[in-house]
C-alpha cells in the first residue's frame, strides 16, 4: 500500500510500469499544499525552510508520466467552498476492473497558506477497500496527519506523522501500525536542514520491531537548487536515488533518474521530459529508462467544455509488451 511502502527510501520505478499492482489513487501521496517546499531563496536574507522530506524528489518525477492503461473516467465536482467529490471508473483488461469515490472536505483557517488544504479526505472502491486521510494544522509550525487503509475487511495501514517546520529546517516522526499484540511496530524520523540557499542536507532513520525481527535502515539525503535546476541524492543501506530535474524554458522540463536497490539486486536510470504547449491546450509528458520501456502521455485540454482527455501508450521492448490507456476527466 502507497503510503506504508512511502516509509521506506527504497526506488519508486523498479517495476513500473509494467506493474499488475493497480494504479495508486491521488491519496497514496502527500497533497501538494503538504510537501511543497517554499522559495529557494528569501529576500531578508535568512535560510528558507526546505520543505518535506517526501518533496526531495518531487520536481524530477512530475515530470514522467503516469501509467494509463485501458479505459478511465473521472468525474469531479464540487458542492461547496469546503466539499468536493469525485467519481472514477477503470476499464482494464489487465488488472481488475473498479469504481472510486473520492471526497474531500476543506479546511480554511489562519495557519493554511492554501485556503483549499484539504482537511479530511475519504475513498472507498467496488472491492470494499477504504482509505481515510486526516490532514490537520495545529498550529502555524505543526502539522499533523492521520492515515488509515482498509483492503475488503482487513485493516492494513494505520499510520500517525508529526511535522515541525522551523525557520531553517523541518522535523518529522511517523508511527505506523503499532499493534501491542504481535509486539510491531515501525517508527519512522525525517529531518532536513538549510545549510546555505540553496543547499539542504539531512536523513531518513527507519526502525521496525517484531517478534521474528529487528531492524532499522539509515538514509542520508542531500539536495542543491537554484532557480532553474534541482539536484537530489538519496543513499543508505537500502540503496540510493538520485535525480535531476531542468527547466529548460516556460514549455520544458526534463528529468533524471537513476535508482538502486541493494534487496532487489537492480538498477534503473530514467529520463523523461515534458513539453506544455498552452497555445493548444496540450501537455506531453515523455520517459525512457535503462529496462528499454518506452512511454508517453498526452493530456488535452477540451475548451470551452470543462474536461481534459488524455491518451497514452508504454512499450517494454524486452518483454514484447504494449499497454494503451484512454482516459478523460471532466470537472
């Protein structure tokens, strides 16, 4: 489930994606208002905060397109100021076939910098699996979040973060799963630290407990920016990230990407682009890597009705496979 396996550092793309696993839905990931790190430099002078640990890699990867395959609809609409919902529909002949509803209820208050930062976020699919997200602003530094997962009937995720964003840096603790009959848990700490404008330094320190088993995984992160490129590491026991994200101009984006992983003995390098073409309406989203997966997405705008269409295609060369989506969303 995305936001257990979020935990970890370990490569996001290893079996991507040519994966039966189903799509993550918008929840699987941080909101943006969550992880966006602000301006890499202040006008007065003092060390920007440098955001969230899970926002490391963030500019790099929306650059790649997202798996599609088979036939999709989405349906968004919002009843009020504070209420959205949407509907969604997956027609696949690869993975199982299902119906989401999504729905979110909005917070305003004076520590949100977004004024639509969802507060409660609730999903529920054909299978009976739901997924409950609670994002909350205790104070102006403090933020807490609440996750819970459900797959049919059986609770899988149950997950409790805490994040503190000084003026320089950003502090964050997660508990998941803690169950005091089987004796497990797995406790998670995030810290990040400005050390100039445009260099953040800090690490990942994960610890699982168990009756058959003991362990933790440290992970070091690094990350130098200015305005126009980003540069991202990620090494530890478990493996190592890195990345590399340009914006060329207004229209394009490039990204890098080049992962490892010491369990899965595999490493993967990623390039992908994007190229927005506002004058058509039209983003491309392209992406290559080392496993010879070729893929692309095109998302058009459809003025003046309020719906976007999007069409894609992946190709594993070395699999001899092909998947195609179509997917529209309206609202």
């Amino acid at each position: 489930m995305g936001s257990v396996l979020a935990l970890s550092s370990g490569p996001g793309h290893q079996n991507w994606p040519f994966s039966t696993d189903r799509p993550p839905s918008r929840w699987d990931a941080h909101p943006a208002h969550w992880d966006s790190p602000p301006r890499w430099e202040r006008r007065d002078g003092r060390l920007p905060n440098p955001g969230s640990f899970h926002s490391l890699h963030r500019s790099c990867k929306d650059v790649f397109p997202q798996q599609i395959e088979g036939v999709k609809m989405i349906v968004n609409k919002t009843l009020s100021s504070f209420f959205k919902i949407s509907h969604a529909l997956h027609l696949s002949a690869v993975s199982p076939s299902y119906y989401r509803f999504h729905v979110e209820h909005l917070q305003s208050d004076d520590y949100s910098k977004d004024k639509d930062a969802p507060a409660l976020i609730g999903e529920m699919d054909s299978s009976g699996s739901l997924n409950a997200h609670a994002l909350l602003n205790l104070t102006e530094r403090v933020r807490a979040r609440t996750v819970f997962q459900t797959q049919q009937s059986q609770f899988v995720t149950w997950q409790f973060e805490t994040e503190y964003r000084g003026n320089d840096f950003t502090a964050a603790v997660t508990v998941a799963n803690p169950d005091v009959l089987r004796e497990s848990v797995i406790l998670v700490a995030h810290f990040l630290q400005s050390v100039t404008s445009g260099l953040v330094l800090g690490g990942e320190l994960v610890y699982h407990r168990g009756r058959a088993e003991e362990g933790g995984i440290l992970t070091l992160a690094g990350q130098y920016s200015r305005p126009n490129w980003v540069a991202t590491l990620n090494a530890g026991k478990g493996g190592a990230h890195a990345s590399y994200y340009h914006r060329a101009n207004k229209q394009i984006q490039i990204g890098v990407e080049f992962e490892a992983s010491t369990r899965t003995q595999e490493t993967t390098t990623s390039f992908g682009y994007q190229m927005e073409l506002p004058e058509a309406n039209m983003v491309f989203r392209g992406m290559i890597n080392s496993r010879c997966i070729i893929g692309g997405i095109l998302e058009k705008r459809l003025t003046p009705l309020p719906a976007t269409l999007i069409m894609g295609a992946f190709v594993n060369h070395r699999g001899d496979k092909l998947q195609v989506g179509l997917g529209i969303n309206v609202g």
